[in-house]
C-alpha cells in the first residue's frame, strides 16, 4: 500500500536527518513509527505527504509515485501533521466543507460524517465559531475529524496523541481500529509507547535517521516479557 525504498534526506550543511529508509506498508494494518526526538519521524512523514521531496529515494501510495504522479498519490491518504495549522479566521464547519470539497465528498456523506466526528470529539457545537476561538485541543479535533471525512484509504498522523484529553485519545484510538477493521490503513508517530503497543499491528523503530526495527511487537521482542518502553530504551540508547 505504502512503499518507500532508499530514501533520504539531507537539509543544508549535510545534516542527514533520513538515511537510506525502506519501509513497506500493508493494507488493513495501523502501523506505528517511533523513535527519539530528532531521528527523523515528521521528516519522513512529509515526505510521504509531498510536503518535502527526498534528497533520493522513492515513495509510493497505492502504486503511485507521490513525485511523478502526485495527484492519484495525495487522494490515497489524509494526513494530521504535528502542528494544527488551519486559517484562524475560517469557521470550523467551512474547513470541514473545503475539506470534503477537494476530496468530492458527496453532501449526503459529508453530512453524516461530519456529524459523527464532530459529536464523537464534542466539537459540534463549536462548528458556527471561527478557528481563532478555539483550544489546541479543539483545533486538532478539527484536523482530524477533516482527515476521516474522506475516508482515505490511508489515514497518516504525526503525534496525534498529543495533547488531546483522555476521553478524545479513546475516541481517537477507536477510529483508527475502525478504520482498519473496514480495510483501511493506518500510519502515525508517537511517544506514548503503551498506545503504540496496544494498537499497532507492525512497528518500525527509527534512530538517527536509520531503521534499527520493523516488525510485528511480538517478533522485536524476541519472545521477550520486555514492555515496548524497555526494547526502545535499550536499542536507542547511546553508547
Ligand atoms: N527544515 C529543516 N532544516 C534542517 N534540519 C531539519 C529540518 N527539519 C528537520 N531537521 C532536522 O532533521 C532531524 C529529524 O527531525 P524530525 O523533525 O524529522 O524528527 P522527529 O523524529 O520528528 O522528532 P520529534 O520526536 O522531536 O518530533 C533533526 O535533526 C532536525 O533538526
Ligand atoms: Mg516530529
């Protein structure tokens, strides 16, 4: 579903903050990718989204090359990025509308979706008000009730955990089992590694840019009792 096979990337003065990645991405599975800060997890997620081009390498979604056949690649998925960054002067509901516009989201769809994310996250009252008005919280909930409206085949988070309240990361974490459940993929980072170990089918552990682990929980822990917290500390540990 998704593949990326050697990419890298370089920012300026040589910083090589993704090394020679390859990673391929089943179909039905949530797949988590952890790592330190600073080893290259939103740098590949924007990657992925076209956000940034690799230095080398290549990505592709669904079979379609996010560089030479962008369009067919970026209706694949929906992405959450670390930030919320929505027009401060836009109303919640005229997001969630543009949104469902570029993705051609039929009204009939779009109506129901909408309401059901937005009562799921306790947004739909805010809906009327401009973004400038709302939380943190709130504007995450947004991007992420905009992010399912679609549907995507693959739905991409970076850290979504965030800063959401208990009672949203439980809602949050019931869609994304739904979501596979119905065939659909999902990508995200996170820190919070009990979240990881609960819901993920596969992760991928990456560390100074390199991928030190990609696998299923119980085959990285080598039919160890070790938590996924302990496996992390130990195998991203500087010598
Ligand atoms: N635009 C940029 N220009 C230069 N260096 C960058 C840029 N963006 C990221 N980097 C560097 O690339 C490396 C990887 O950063 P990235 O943001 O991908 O890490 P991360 O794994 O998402 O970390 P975190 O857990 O803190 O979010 C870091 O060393 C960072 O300083
Ligand atoms: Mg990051």
């Amino acid at each position: 579903m998704l593949k990326l096979k050697g990419v890298t990337k370089v920012f300026s003065g040589n910083k090589i903050a993704v090394d020679h990645l390859d990673l391929d991405i089943l179909e039905g599975e949530i797949f988590g990718f952890i790592g330190p800060n600073g080893a290259g997890k939103t740098t590949t997620l924007r990657m992925i989204t076209g956000i940034i081009s690799p230095t080398e390498g290549e990505i592709t979604i669904g079979g379609h090359n996010i560089k030479a056949d962008a369009i067919s690649a970026k209706k694949q998925f929906t992405f959450v990025p670390d930030q919320s960054e929505i027009y401060d002067a836009v109303k919640g509901i005229d997001y969630l509308n543009f949104i469902s516009d570029m993705y051609e989201v039929n009204i009939a769809d779009r109506k129901e979706r909408i309401e059901r994310y937005t009562k799921l996250f306790q947004i739909d009252d805010a809906l009327t008000q401009s973004v400038n008005s709302y939380s943190h919280g709130m504007r995450q909930k947004l991007m992420i009730c905009g992010a399912l409206l679609p549907n995507p085949k693959i739905f991409i988070l970076d850290e979504p955990h965030v800063g959401l309240d208990p009672h949203s990361n439980k809602i949050l974490k019931d869609l994304m089992r739904e979501h596979c459940e119905k065939g659909g993929t999902v990508l995200f980072s996170s820190h919070v590694l009990e979240v990881v170990e609960n819901l993920c089918h596969r992760v991928a552990i990456i560390h100074k840019g390199k991928l030190i682990a990609c696998d299923t929980l119980e085959a990285i822990k080598h039919n160890r009792t070790a938590t996924l917290e302990e496996i992390f500390l130990e195998m991203t540990k500087d010598e």
